[in-house]
C-alpha cells in the first residue's frame, strides 16, 4: 500500500468515529443491563457444564470400551483421556470466571 492510500484510510476511519466521541457519557448503566447480563451469564453457565458432563461422560465411555477391548493399551489411553478431560473442564471453568466477571465486575459500568 502507497503512503496516499493509508493516509486516506486513516482519515475516512477518523471521520467514521467521529460521532461515537460527541456522545455525552452514561451516568450509570440500565438495571435492564445489568438484569439480562446475569440472565446470559447463567444460561451460559448451564449450557457450558451440562454440555461438558456429557463430553466427559463420553470420553469416559469410550475409554473404558477401548481399554475393555484392548488392555495393553491401557496407559496410552488413559493419558489420552486425562488429557482429554483437561480441557473438557477447562471449558467450564473459562465461563464459570466469565460468568462471575458478569455477575461481579459489571463490567458496563461508566467509568
């Protein structure tokens, strides 16, 4: 890109936001906000643990069939599946901290 082009697009993106820096700021914010965000924050919560106790429970299942079927690999997958667990639950404890970031920081305060 020519020095003239980036120039241009700094220039037309400048004037785009120009607006979004006229508004007066919030003095608080909505109870409705604050309602719908503790609303989402448990849906998600609940969709994300009941989603990742049926993978786990998964996994396990076809752990114990793999391993039933073929002992000798016993450690292999067992590493595998504790691995596998791992991030499983990580997932449910990523939107648990989400989760209480919403409930507890609120973060659509005005600063």
């Amino acid at each position: 890109m020519s020095k003239r082009s980036v120039l241009t697009f700094a220039f037309v993106m400048a004037g785009a936001f120009v607006p979004v820096f006229a508004q007066e700021p919030a003095s608080a914010y909505p109870a409705d906000m604050v309602r719908w965000s503790i609303i989402t924050a448990g849906f998600a919560l609940g969709i994300a643990s009941g989603l990742a106790a049926l993978g786990q429970g998964r996994a396990v299942a076809a752990a114990a069939e793999a391993i039933a079927r073929n002992p000798g690999a016993a450690g292999d997958i067992r590493g595998v599946l504790l691995l596998g667990l791992v991030l499983i639950e990580s997932l449910a404890i990523y939107v648990f901290v989400i989760s209480l970031i919403l409930f507890f920081l609120k973060p659509f305060a005005a600063a």
